[in-house]
C-alpha cells in the first residue's frame, strides 16, 4: 500500500512539474529570440522615428535626428546630428546595434562610413506608399514583432480604402502642391506625396515631371490653371505665402479661394501618418466628399451627367 502510495504522489508531481518545466523553457526560448533583436536603435530620418514609436519600440532608440520631432516624445531623445548632416561620432558613442536611414534621403557616403566603423545599417526604400507600408512590416519583422506590422499596416490601408470610397465617384481636380513660393517649388512626379494627390482625387500639374521636385515659373502655372493650390511644409515662408497669389487672379484656384495652407509636416513625411495625411488632403481637393455621409452613390460627390 506505501508503495502505491509513493507511486501516486510520484505521478502526481509530475503533473505539476512537467508544465512548469515546459513554461520555464518557453520562457527561456523567448528570452533567447529578444537577445536576438535589435536593442539599440539610432534613427537617421523623421519618418523612421515615428514609425518605431507606432510599432511600440521607442524604448530602443537610443538616438535620433534634430528633425525627429514627433510623436512629441522624440524631442527628447538623444539628438545624433541632422536628417543630412548626421554626426559620426555621435552615432558611434550610442553603441548601436541598429542604424536605420532611408534610401535616396541618407547620405550613402555616411551609411559606407558606418559599415566601415562596423555599425549595422539599413536602408529602407519609401517612394511609394506600396514601400512606406512594406517597410513597416520590414522594420516590425526585424525587431521581433511582426504582428505590430501588420496591424499597422492594415490600419493605414483602412484609412486609404475609406478616401478612396468617399471620392471614387468625383470630378478629379487639377492641383498644384506646392513646399515653397519664393520661387515655387513644387511636388513632380515618383514621389508619394504625387501619389497622394491622386488618390485624392486630384491631378497633379507637374505629375509628368521625372524629377520629384521642381522649381516652376508663374507662366507654367497659369497656363496649367490648376483648381486647387495646397502649400505644404511652408516654414517661415507661411504667412506671406497666400498673398503671392494676389496678382495671379486668372488661375482659377485663386478666382474661386481655393489655394489652402496645409500646416501639418505629416504630408511630408512617408510614415504612420500617411493615412491620415491623405483624408486631410482629400478634404482640401474634395470637401464636398466629407461633410456628413457624403462620398457615396447619390451624393454631390457623383460626376455631373453629360
């Protein structure tokens, strides 16, 4: 009888104990695969910073860009230099496991330098908004969450989804998007700022460009006549923009106070924001689309019958 007895509390034991020994190694798998990723983290552009913050790895940046100025808690980062002009040895004293630049905004003559120092860089591409969401599930893999990648991703396509359904069925509205008037530059073509202003349902002027950004004449704009003129990222030019238009009162956009400041960097940046950033712009090109359940079959948002 004591030896079943014994029997039994043996067995019963190692119920217990079994699935405690399995949580233990699991636990410890777990621990190991963290080790595995990236800890240190320094960002060498705006987009990427708030990009690690909507994925939840802010804690393992360790420095950022003097530009990194959102969500409001990067100001108070570790600053490692300027989105052009990072400082080398500022990178190097964080003791990185990770750079992350971007490619064609990141000096390539720095991110050679910090290979060569042995740092581990990389370059992510965001042209298009096919490569801002394939780099958040990019970054979100190579630090262990992938997960958080898609569900930011999936967010952010909701959002496009939505601009798309409410303008589908609108007249598209020539526009000029516009980051400084002193001379004008404007947004050209393979951007994802040219993009957006189509998916918005508008057409950009100087969309045929090659060139992303371009300096245009006042006789290019009024010939082009656009309907709609959207100044983004003016800076200190800002409060004088508007006036420039005064004397140009033949583009239909300034004849009909069209021409709008757009005062959020979000449109200039290629990050978690861009959603929101396109329903902004939508608005400007669109308003008629958003004002209550507007933007559907039966609205004035329906092209006007031949």
């Amino acid at each position: 009888m004591k030896f079943l007895n014994c029997r039994f509390a043996v067995f019963i034991s190692l119920c217990f104990l079994v699935p405690f020994l399995r949580y233990e190694a699991q636990a410890i798998d777990r621990s190991d695969n963290l080790a595995l990723f990236p800890r240190r983290i320094v960002s060498l552009a705006p987009s990427v910073t708030e990009t690690l913050f909507a994925l939840g790895f802010a804690d393992r940046l360790v420095g950022v860009t003097t530009y990194c100025d959102y969500p409001p808690e990067a100001r108070q980062l570790p600053k490692i230099g300027g989105f052009m002009n990072p400082s080398l040895e500022a990178i190097f004293a964080k003791h990185p496991d990770l750079v992350i630049g971007v490619s064609g905004a990141t000096d390539p003559i720095s991110a050679r330098e910090m290979e060569r120092l042995g740092l581990n860089v990389k370059l992510i591409s965001l042209a298009n908004l096919r490569e801002i969401l394939n780099s958040i599930r990019t970054l979100a893999q190579l630090l262990g969450n992938p997960q958080a990648g898609e569900k930011l991703a999936s967010k952010i396509t909701l959002k496009i989804d939505d601009v798309k359904r409410r303008i589908e069925l609108a007249r598209r509205r020539s526009v000029l998007m516009v980051v400084g008037t002193h001379p004008v530059i404007a947004v050209g073509g393979k951007n994802f700022i040219d993009e957006l202003v189509t998916l918005a349902g508008g057409e950009n002027i100087a969309g045929n460009s090659s060139q992303p950004w371009l300096n245009l004449p006042d006789e290019y704009v009024v010939a082009k006549a656009p309907q709609v003129i959207i100044e983004a990222g003016m800076g200190s030019e800002r409060e004088n923009s508007t006036r420039r238009w005064d004397d140009l009162k033949s583009i239909p956009a300034v004849r009909e106070k069209r021409v709008y400041a757009y005062g959020s960097d979000k449109i200039l940046r290629p990050g978690p924001r861009v959603g929101d950033a396109l329903a902004e712009l939508a608005r400007l090109i669109h308003p008629e689309c958003f004002s209550s359940n507007k933007g559907y079959a039966g609205t004035p948002c329906e092209r006007p019958k031949p």
